[in-house]
C-alpha cells in the first residue's frame, strides 16, 4: 500500500510539472495542455512506467542475449557467480550452445572435468559447463572455466527450457545425474574420469545413458566379465586423448633411473580401497635406498584424509633430507611431490610424472591405464596377497609386473626392469587392447572424429526403436530383425 502511495505522489509531482511546463514555458492553451497531459501520463508516467519496472525491462535486456551467443567454436564469456540465475538468463546462456559438459561432484575433483575440456574445445562446437554444487561451480571459475551453477532439478528445467542442445556430455557418475538424462531429446554420453579395474569402471548406473566411451576393448570386456550387460553398440572406443602427448619412445634396455610410485587412494566404498597408502613411507624409503629418484604422487582425493595427509607430510620431510644430503639437492633433479608446495610445484599433472620417470609402481588405479600408452614398464601393488585372484579380478595387470604388500619381489622386479624388461612384448600387445591403438593412430583424432560423427549423424530415436524392437522379437523367441544399427 505504502509503495503505491509513493508511486501517485510520484506520478502526480510529475505530471504537474510537466502541465507547469507547457503553460509557462511553452504558453500552450488549456485544450492543447490537456492533451499533451494526457498523452505524458498515458506514454511516459504509465505505459514508460511499466516498461521500466521489474516487469518487463529484464525481459527486453534478456532477449537481446542471444544475439551474442557463441560463434562456432567459442563458449559463451558471460560470468557468473554462485549465486541462482533468473530463468530467462539461464536460459539466455545456454542459447546457441550444442551441447553440455555436466558436473556433480564436490570441490577438489575439478580435475574430472579439465581432462575432457581440451578435447571438447577440440571439437570446434559451442557448449557450456553445468556445475551441480555450488563449491565446485566456484572451483571451477578459479580455474577460469565459466561454469553455470545449477542448484536444484527445477533449476535445470529452467535451464533447458526451449533450448535445441544435442548433447551432454558427464564425466561421473553423480547422484544428479539424472536430473539430466530424464531428458531424452538429447544424447546422453558417459565419459567418465579415467578406467581402471576398479568397480567404477563397470558401475551398473552406465546402463542409463545412451552412449559410453571407454579407451578400448578391454573396457567393454571388463563390464560383460563383471555381469553388467550393455549393448555392444552402445560402446564407442576413443582410446585416451590425455594421453596422446605423451612419448612412447621407450624399448627395452633404456637407463631407468626415475621411479614415479603412484597409489590410489582408499575410496568411498570397501571393495573400492586398493591403496598402499597406509605403506607409502616404507615404498618411498626404499626406493630411495635402491637408488632411484622418487617421484610421489598421491591421488587428489588423498589430501582429504587426515590419515594420508599426515603421511605425505612425511614423506615430503624424508624427500627434502635426502635431497639435502645427496648430490642434487634441487627439486628439480632429486625427489619431490607432485605439485606439492614444498617441492616448487614441481609436475602438477599426471602427465608430467609420467614423462619424467622411466618405472612405475602403482596401485590398482587409471593412471596404469594411462602408463601403457607409454611401453614403459610398470609394477602393481596387490593388497591381497593373492597374485592369482588379483590377476584374475584386474585385467590391467597382467602386463604389469607384480608386487605383493610387503614388496617382496621388488629386487626382483628392479633387476627385470634394468636387464632385459621381459614383459615389453606383452605390454604392446595390451596397449592396443586397453588402449585402441596402434603406433601410428592418434588418441585425440579417435576422440575428436568418433565425437563428431555422434554430434552430427546419430539418431537416437531410430537407434532406441531398433533396439527395442530386437529385444522384443529375442523375448517372442523370433529371429532379430536383419540390418541392426550399427
């Protein structure tokens, strides 16, 4: 009532000056100030009013939006904060996008999605970053990543509404996921955030979406051998682009004089927590003691335990000794952290562990996968004690050298690797099956053109239909229909 009240007073001390004006300034007649007052009130003080209220202003401003969409090949740069957009803005940025990168995941796993985006971008197509949790959304835009922050199902709705997307692409399997693949206009692709042997890499939740992209056949066998059964078809091998600058130079009888010893870490889950972590002071020590240089590096998700925390501490502390008292006491040639404080930041990424050392000891974990790119020889941890189940159970080592929990095959193992590396052939020979690739194919242009040709030529209805018709005439004990898609 008050506001009201304020806006006659307004309207009305308006008005009188402009009927002041016209008479006094301008000496118009009465008829003629009339209906010049009528025509301000009606224009201006009313329908200007109006117009220039909440009502209505954010809409004119809003639709003009799209206008500067992304031209081909270039996200959107409208920045955001944390903070819930308005529908039409929400809108507003996704407008002229093709598809989505969609993330649900908490802060310090951003890495999740700075794999993919090099590659994404690599594709020459508009699209936009989704972030479901709020810390993660912030995360995200430190790195410079304008990411729209998404809180609640309603939210996406809005997002969506009336917009023409291809696409979405996700890179976990988050909880809100499916907020998102309930749409099913749209192509549904799961790239997930690396492959291992691990449960994650064989999750039954992959059935929902439409398509999975996995490095070779080795993940598609590893999701039929762990009774999880999704249409071969639905697979498309694009290898790992991450890995595709890397070198794959090495053959056997190369000096190994770096050691990268990279564990997992425990997992959310107990049939997830294959990590050596609880013994990385003893593996670090004596790897030092057989003469290596050690490059450390703890999984991210490692630094938010208290319990791995404190180990790393520890082992930064026994680095920077040894380091001191050795004859190369820069980070830069002795032992170090990866992309720890302590050790100048010194290898941030993965990549650049894997570059700099020629051996690897690892854990049951996706960097294995990515190590085989390279030839180089690696070694897995098995927390088990039962090198038979262990093969068995995780397919990744068995090109791999093994290693029980106490390391007993170690002296072994350094000896193998110095004097002849007898498993090279058999890592070749796994590198195309876990991999997809041979020498002279690129793991980045297997990405770029498989995700292309989806983009492009895939027909989800058809594809759908033909399915279920398949199915339908295998449940009726009738012949598949001929011709299935491809």
């Amino acid at each position: 009532m008050k506001k009201k009240l304020t806006d006659i007073i307004i309207r009305s001390v308006l008005l009188a000056l402009f009927v002041a004006v016209c008479v006094f300034v301008f000496r118009l007649d009465l008829v003629v100030t009339a209906i010049a007052a009528v025509v301000f009130y009606i224009v201006v003080l009313d329908l200007g009013g109006f117009v220039f209220t909440r009502r209505i202003w954010p809409q004119i401003v809003l639709r003009s939006l799209p206008k500067v969409a992304p031209k081909k090949g270039r996200k959107i740069a409208l920045k955001v904060t944390p903070v819930m957009l308005e529908a039409d803005m929400m809108r507003a940025v996704f407008a002229g996008c093709e598809f989505i990168l969609y993330y649900d995941a908490p802060a310090k796993t951003t890495y999740q999605v700075t794999m993919w985006l090099p590659f994404l971008k690599m594709l020459d197509r508009p699209f936009v970053v989704v972030a479901r949790q709020a810390d993660s959304a912030k995360e995200l835009r430190d790195l410079g990543i304008n990411a729209i922050y998404l809180k609640s199902i309603t939210d996406v709705d809005q997002a969506l509404s009336g917009q023409r997307l291809k696409a979405v692409f996700y890179v976990n399997n988050g909880m809100r996921n499916m907020h998102m693949v309930r749409y099913n206009d749209k192509l549904h692709i799961q790239m997930l955030h690396g492959e291992s042997d691990k449960p994650t890499s064989f999750n039954p939740v992959c059935k929902m979406y439409d398509i999975l992209y996995v490095s070779g056949q080795l993940a598609i066998d590893r999701y039929h051998n762990n009774g999880v059964f999704i249409d071969d078809r639905q697979f498309r091998i694009v290898s790992r682009p991450q890995v595709g600058a890397l070198s794959a130079a090495y053959r056997p009888g190369d000096a190994i004089d770096t050691v990268l010893y990279a564990p997992t870490w425990s997992g959310v889950y107990a049939d997830q927590n294959l990590s050596s972590m609880p013994r990385a002071i003893e593996i670090v020590d004596r790897l030092m003691e057989a003469g290596f240089r050690v490059i450390f590096r703890p999984h991210p998700l490692s630094y938010k335990s208290t319990e791995d925390s404190a180990i790393i501490d520890a082992i930064a502390d026994r680095m920077v000794a040894a380091n001191a008292a050795s004859d190369r006491p820069g980070a830069a040639s002795g032992h170090l952290i990866s992309n720890h404080e302590r050790f100048q930041g010194l290898l941030p990424a993965a990549n650049d562990c894997i570059d700099a050392a020629q051996f690897m000891i690892s854990d049951v974990t996706s960097l294995v996968g990515d190590w085989l790119y390279t030839k180089k020889p690696f070694a897995v941890i098995d927390p088990t004690d039962d090198q038979a189940v262990f093969e068995r159970d995780n397919a990744l080592v068995r090109p791999a050298y093994y290693l029980d929990s106490a390391l007993t095959q170690l002296p072994a193992v350094i000896d193998a690797v110095r004097n002849g590396d007898r498993l090279f052939a058999r890592r070749v020979e796994w590198r195309a099956y876990a991999l997809g690739v041979e020498d002279e194919q690129s793991p980045v242009d297997m990405f770029v053109s498989t995700t292309l040709d989806l983009l492009d030529n895939f027909d989800k209805q058809a594809f759908q239909r033909q399915l279920l018709e398949e199915n339908q005439h295998r449940l009726s004990g009738r012949p598949a229909l001929a011709g299935a898609a491809q």
